[in-house]
C-alpha cells in the first residue's frame, strides 16, 4: 500500500514538474511573439532592431508599387501625417510574392515612393512574406493568438501593433488605410499609455 501512494505521489509531482515545464515553454513563446525581438534590414540594407520602436504604435504594411492597392500609399502617408506627432509609425515592407507586382530594386522602390506618392514613413528591405523563405518577422504576424494562423493574401495586408510590441488588430489588403475601421483601431492604441 505504502509503495502505491509512493508511486501515485511520485506521478503527481512528474505531472506538476511537466505542466510548469510546458507553461514556462508558453512564456517563452508568448515572448518570442513580440515584435521587439526582430531586426529587420531598411530600404537601404541597414539593420534595424524594431526595439527602436518600443513606446509606439505601429502599422506594419507588405507593399507593392505595381498593384491594384497600390494608390494605398496615399492613404498611407495621409494617417502617417495625422498621427505621426502622437507616437504613430507605418513600417512598410515591400514584396514581391504576388503578381509579382514589386519587381523593383530597393533603390527604385524608394524612388517611386517618394516621387509618386511622397512617401516620408519607413520603408524596409523588399522581403518575403509567404513561402519557406518568409521573413521571421511575418511568420510571427501571421501566426499569432490575435491574427491565428493565416497567411498573407495579397499586398497591402496590415497589422496594428500597440506600444508594447504586440500584435492587436489584421486587415486585409481591401482595408483603407485612411478608413473608419483602421483610424479608429490606430486612436484606440494611441490613447493608451
């Protein structure tokens, strides 16, 4: 009898140590699922720790200069100016996984940018963001508890990120920046401290 209860209590401990071990193994995750744990390359191939942004809110954008979204830019910019001033950052990906509708190199992205849509927001090194080549950084934003697990459809997909580096809010690429539904989504964020 002595040795059963030993035995039963010797189980309940290995499942204890196990289940603490696998809530230690979420927290990890939990972390890992931050975006201040990524360093990215800007437009100009220059390493960029997105810790920089820490205290921000974010809209991180896949772009592409030869699609039917691409008038975006506009809106884009137009939010960047409005809330800019209030801790507000677009970071801007370009990419070239569907219709190869970015063909451009990083230079001509830039320049197209800015002489069409007078693009002032930080743009990123062209990526990918599908695919087993994907950037670590969209893995963890297409596989998250808030966004599920969900691949890109198509450019101009955005994810609203809070001061804290976590991702709150998806819209698909139909979504205009300078709409209803991401202003007051981007206001929300800004108001929390």
């Amino acid at each position: 009898m002595k040795r059963i209860i030993f035995m039963a209590v010797l189980f309940g401990i290995s499942l204890f140590a196990n289940k603490n071990i696998a809530q230690n193994k979420n927290e990890v995750n939990l972390k890992d699922a931050n975006i201040y744990n990524y360093t990215v390359k800007n437009i100009d191939k220059k390493d960029v720790d997105l810790s920089d942004y820490k205290g921000k809110v974010l809209l991180i954008v896949n772009v592409a200069s030869k699609c039917g979204y691409t008038p975006q830019y506009k809106g884009l910019e137009k939010i960047y100016g409005k809330y800019k001033s209030k801790g507000f950052e677009i970071l801007a990906f370009p990419c070239n996984d569907f219709g190869k509708q970015e063909p451009g190199t990083n230079e001509e992205i830039k320049n197209f940018c800015s002489v069409n849509y007078n693009v002032t927001f930080p743009l990123f090194d062209k990526i990918r963001v599908k695919g087993n080549d994907k950037e670590q950084l969209y893995k963890m934003l297409t596989e998250n508890s808030v966004t599920g697990k969900s691949g890109i459809k198509w450019n101009f997909e955005k994810f609203l990120i809070d001061r804290n580096g976590n991702v709150v809010k998806r819209f698909r690429s139909p979504a205009k920046p300078g709409g209803k539904k991401i202003t007051l989504a981007i206001e929300n964020e800004l108001k929390k401290s």
